[in-house]
C-alpha cells in the first residue's frame, strides 16, 4: 500500500467495528498489515469471523482473512504496534478506561473519532492523554479529513491529515497508511484537526436542514462559507492555526460532510426539516450521528472562549426544541448587519 517498498507489515489493532472501523480495517488488511478488529457487539465479531463480513455497519464488503475480530480487549491489544481509536466520541473515556491496563509505552496511538467530550469539553487526545496520566508518554496522532467509510472501503481515492506534536509518529503513520487509494498528509496542530473534525458535523447538520426545507444553493453555500468562519474562530481561539481549518480536516471535511448523500449529519437535519422528532430521527440510525451530541460542548466551548458562532447556537436551539427549523433560519438572516 505504501510507496515505501520495504515498509515492514505492522500489527495494527482497531477499537471499533463501526463503519469507520471497519473500512480503516479493510483498507490496512489489503495492504498487507495484520489487523485485530475490537467490536462492541458480540455479534459483530461473530460475523465478521464466520462471514468474514460486517452487514450491521458496512454491509457489502468482504475483510481479509487478516482481519480478526474479538470483543476482548486483552486479545484485541496483545502484541499491537499501532492503535486506531474508532469509537463514537461519548464513550471514548470510558473505552480509555478500559483499555487501559493492556496499553503500553510503545504504542502509536490514532485517533480517529471525530468529536468532543461532551462532559469535559476535552478534545479527544486530551480524553486519552487525562485517562492515561502519567503512567507513560503518549504518541498520539489525530486522522481525520474528508472521508465516507464505505467510498474507503470501496477503494475510491481519499486524501487525510495525521497531527501530531511528536512529527516522528505522525510521519510513521503517514508512511504505513499511505497508498494507491489513500494518501496521507502530517501536521502539527493537533487542536485545528480536531476541533475541524467535531465542529463541521454540527454545521452539516443546518445544512441538511436547508437541504430539507428545499432553499436551495444559495444558502447552502453561504451556510458552508460562514460555518468554516466559526470553526476558524473557535479553533484559533483554542491555538490553533488558521490555515489547518482552509485543508482537509477543515474545508475539506467540512464540504464532503455538508453536501455528501452519505453524511449521517445531514441526514439528521434533512429530516429535522421535515418535521421529524430528534430522538425518533437518532434511534432509527444505525451509526451515531457525532454533530447531536457535539453541539452542546461546541456551544459551551464557545461560550468558554468567548467565540462568536451563531449557526451552531441555533442549530443547538433546533436540537432542544426551542426553534423550528424555518425560525433558526430567520433569525440567521436576520442577525445585525456586519462588515465580513
């Protein structure tokens, strides 16, 4: 997969068979990797070992015989060189947690949860680095960029950033998830790449919401350009760099998330729009929609940083039940007129 001929085949250990999961196994399989697949669900490990298919979360794709799956983490850890965290950000502490007695020094760890500790307000190498403490120095990289699972899985061609502030470790994953369909950038800035990944699931759901109400292209891409405004803000504001949320794990996630058919996000605020109850939209999906649950902590977090993010406050409205979806609109229009 990489274009290093004489990378070393990895044992590479993914906790979390969602989707996401899934496709990240899939993908590392073929390259030769040898890949142990953490599930929650029992039954999704039994597929995936019997079947050699996950039908709950990525139905349709065939995993390699190297990827084994087990819901034990002392089985899932054993041996593991690489960890990639792929669990929905609300239980990523409690995961920690768990994992914790089997992880070691060694280890890369890779985020690839695209959300916030809805709780602490922590972004997710915070949640880690605060459950871990100082029993050993962390390497810690954050993936994230435009990426559906199943158009991963399917092989189509799809560009990522890995942050780190240690660049040896993001430059090795870099090198050992980089290939003909996946090409990796590094960066340094952990909090642009994360906050970007969290915050654009919050805006991709106002913007299903003006898909759902039939508005039209105009608003949907003054809604695009003015929701990558309040990421900058509130990402810089956290020290970030600007120019971290104008690539991938910011505009670009940010495009892919807003106007994609596959985005759960979107889906959520298509339906909002329609007249749907929030908890009728949320227990009919299969995978966790990351912007309903991120809303509130991207609010507070706001708030925290005395930040400016009007669209997130309304889309926070919609979610409570305080604001019809044609209301939050208007009174986006409506705001006092200001230089850009």
């Amino acid at each position: 997969m990489a274009k290093n001929s004489e990378l070393v085949a990895r044992r590479i250990s993914i906790i979390g068979a969602g989707g996401w999961g899934t496709a990240l196994a899939l993908t590392l399989a073929q390259a030769g990797h040898a890949i142990t697949l953490w599930a929650f669900e029992q039954e999704v490990a039994e597929e995936i070992r019997s079947r050699r298919e996950n039908s709950l979360f990525l139905p349709g794709f065939r995993l390699p015989e190297r990827v084994r799956a087990t819901n034990s983490f002392r089985e899932a850890l054993g041996g593991a060189e690489i960890v990639v965290l792929a669990i929905p950000s609300h239980v990523c502490g409690r995961i920690y947690e768990e994992m914790l007695p089997a992880l070691r020094a060694d280890m890369v760890f890779v985020s690839a949860t695209k959300g916030l500790d809805t709780a602490k307000l922590m972004r997710m190498s915070e949640v880690f680095r605060h459950v871990v403490g100082d029993r050993f120095a962390v390497r810690f990289v954050a993936l994230s960029g435009p990426s559906f699972a199943r158009e991963v899985a399917a092989g189509s061609p799809t560009a990522l950033v890995v942050a780190s502030e240690d660049r040896a470790a993001a430059q090795q994953i870099q090198q050992e998830f980089s290939g003909p369909t996946l090409r990796l950038y590094t960066s340094t800035d952990v909090a642009g790449v994360e906050l970007g990944g969290a915050v654009k699931n919050v805006i991709a759901i106002a913007a299903g919401v003006v898909e759902g109400l039939g508005l039209g292209h105009n608003p949907a891409a003054a809604l695009i350009t003015r929701g990558l405004a309040e990421m900058t803000r509130l990402a810089c504001s956290a020290g970030a760099r600007r120019e971290t949320l104008a690539g991938l794990a910011g505009l670009g996630d940010l495009v892919l998330t807003c106007t994609g058919e596959l985005s759960r996000n979107r889906a959520v605020g298509i339906e909002l729009a329609k007249g749907r109850a929030l908890a009728d939209i949320v227990n009919s999906m299969r995978m966790v929609a990351e912007g309903v649950k991120t809303t509130a902590a991207v609010v507070a977090l706001a708030e925290r940083h005395r930040v400016e993010m009007p669209i997130t406050q309304q889309v926070h409205r919609l979610l409570q039940g305080q604001i019809s979806p044609r209301e939050a609109i208007r009174e986006l229009m409506e705001r006092a007129l200001k230089e850009e």
